[in-house]
C-alpha cells in the first residue's frame, strides 16, 4: 500500500502536474489525520469499557459489603439493642424489685449499662471505588452520590454516637467496679443490701436514662445505614445484573415489583407546601423529599397500576390520582389504612 501511493506521487513529479500533486498530498494527510482520529476513538471506547468492568466489577464487592453491613446492624438491633433497650426501660420504670435482682435468672442485669457493642461497617469495596473515581461512567453519578452519604456522612455520626455509647459504659463500668458490693457480685456471685438499694434508687434510674439516650442514638444511625444498605443494594443491582434475583434479605423488604409500568416521574405540592419530586434513576422510581432528615430519597415499587409501596416501609402505601383524562393529578399516601398526606401534581410540571 506505501509502494502505491509512494508510485502516484513519483507520476505526478515526473509528470510536473503539481497542482494535482499538492491535491493528492492533502488527501493523503487528510486520510491519515482521519485513521489517526478513528484509531484513538476505537481506543477511548475500548479504555471507557475496560474502565466500566472495572467499575462493575467493584460495585459487585460493594454488595457483598452491603450484606455484610445489613447482618451486622440485624445483630446489633436483634442481640443488643433489643435486649438492653427492654432491660433498661424496665429499670427505668422500677418494674425490678430487689427479689428480680436475687433471682439466679436475672444474674446479668446489674451489668447493663457496662458494655457496648462494636458494630462496624464493611468499607474496602467503597474506598477502592473512590480511588477509581476518575473512571467513573457519569451514568453511574447518583449512584456514587448515594453511596457517599452512606459511607461518608452516615457512618461518620454512627461512629460518633458509638463513641458516646462506648464512653458512658466504660465510666460507668469504672464506677461500679470502685463499689465493693460490685466486686463481690462478680467474684462471689452475692448481692449485698447496700448493692440491692443502689439497683433500686433513682440515681441508677437515672443512669440507664442516660444510657438509653445513648442506645437510641445508635438505633437510629444502624437502621438507617441498614435502609440504605439495601436500597443502594437495589441500585446496584439494576446495574450488576438487573435479571438477578435478590437474597432474602433484600426481598423481604420488596412486596412490589421494581420494573414500574407507568410514567409517575412528575413534582408534587402536600397540604403544607413541601416540594416531592418522583424521579426515575437506573430503571428504579424514587421519592425525594429534600426536607426529610432521616431519609431524602426513598425506594418506591409497584403493587398495582397506581398503587406504589416505600419498600422500607411496607405499611405505608402511595395511591395515584388521575383527573378524567387520565393524566396525574395527586397521590395520597395512607399508613395501612389511615391517611396521611396528600398532595396535587403541580400544573408546569
């Protein structure tokens, strides 16, 4: 092929047709800058693929991690907030008597309050991702938003209210093993007078307040990096493998079908002015509500045609309203069959 054209221009020379020459000259850098052009498109489409596996393929990890996060905060809720939460509110009510405290069943209830729990949340897939987050599709960037104020924002006050729980039980702890009545119920398995009056005042009422307060406060950050664990789950599972099917314990949550058959994206005013907006992302329908501090955008599936569910919250159900042409009007949303809120489709939308 270089003999070819190597032969053309050698004929137009000899020739002295120059004008000819000069023409064929700029064709041929034009056909070069042309190859040139394609070749780096070829290799920018085969670098944005080898960088949309690589990201696939960490996103896969994420959900791994995702369970894991999901079964720790079920064992922290199900194995020690329950049990703690339970015990503390009946000390705090004065339902134990000095006889509860000496029964051989209830040996571990002068301990409560002394101990935390280390709940943490699995984060090397989220961070390997972030190292990658120059290669990142920017069809995936509401996804990693998402996973930002899971991994950043709400692990940063889980970790802070575990540090406040830690703080108080192991104070607490150091106080009570100053007491000598303490050291004898650990070491002898006896519960002196002086011990039974201390389990039964109001300063020790008022020390599982505290502690409740504490608890309660890492309640609320487990559950919500729970929720959000599996709706980022979801997500990425639209992108993963959308034709796999969930585990249990991302389905438990979903009653409806995921794939919504309408067009519900649209904005909405409620009775008190507050903006929602029913967006569409990944193929999954959402409910945004920026004035919603625990959660700002919610999950939604499909029961019916005009019947929506939050999949967090199964009790609570979204009925569409449509006006006698068929269009949207508003929806009403009803806690298992109590309503709610309403709200009218706004006109410009």
């Amino acid at each position: 092929m270089i003999k070819f054209f190597r032969h053309i221009r050698k004929s137009l020379i000899e020739k002295n047709q120059m004008g000819k020459y000069f023409k064929y000259a700029i064709g041929e850098i034009l056909l070069v800058v042309i190859g040139i052009l394609i070749a780096l498109q070829i290799n920018n489409w085969n670098e944005g693929l080898n960088n949309e596996k690589k990201i696939v393929s960490i996103f896969k990890d994420i959900q791994e991690d995702l369970l894991n996060d999901i079964k720790e905060t079920d064992r922290f809720l199900n194995l020690y907030y329950e049990k703690q939460d339970s015990i503390s509110l009946k000390i705090i009510k004065e339902q134990y008597t000095a006889h509860d405290y000496l029964d051989s069943v209830n040996r571990s209830l002068p301990y409560i309050g002394t101990f935390d729990y280390p709940l943490v949340i699995s984060e090397q897939s989220y961070l390997l991702l972030n190292e990658n987050k120059n290669i990142i599709p920017e069809d995936y960037k509401s996804v990693i938003k998402d996973l930002n104020s899971l991994y950043i924002e709400d692990k940063h006050f889980l970790i802070q209210e575990l540090e406040g729980l830690k703080d108080f039980t192991y104070g607490f702890q150091e106080r009570l093993y100053d007491k000598l009545w303490f050291k004898s119920f650990i070491y002898e398995s006896t519960l002196s007078n002086e011990a039974l009056a201390y389990l039964t005042s109001d300063v020790y009422r008022a020390k599982m307040t505290l502690f409740r307060q504490r608890l309660d406060n890492v309640q609320d950050y487990a559950i919500r990096i729970k929720h959000k664990a599996i709706q980022n789950y979801i997500v990425l599972n639209e992108i993963v493998n959308p034709n796999q099917t969930l585990p249990k314990q991302i389905s438990d949550f979903v009653n409806g079908s995921l794939k919504i058959s309408e067009n519900y994206v649209g904005t909405f005013l409620d009775k008190v002015g507050k903006r929602i907006e029913f967006r569409e992302e990944n193929g999954l329908l959402f409910w945004y509500d920026d004035e919603q501090i625990y959660l700002d955008k919610l999950l939604l599936s499909e029961i019916s045609k005009d019947s929506l569910e939050f999949v967090m919250w199964n009790e609570s159900k979204l009925k569409i309203e449509r006006d006698d042409q068929g269009q949207i009007e508003g929806y009403t949303v009803y806690d298992k069959t109590e309503e709610v809120s309403q709200a009218k489709r706004l006109k410009d939308d």
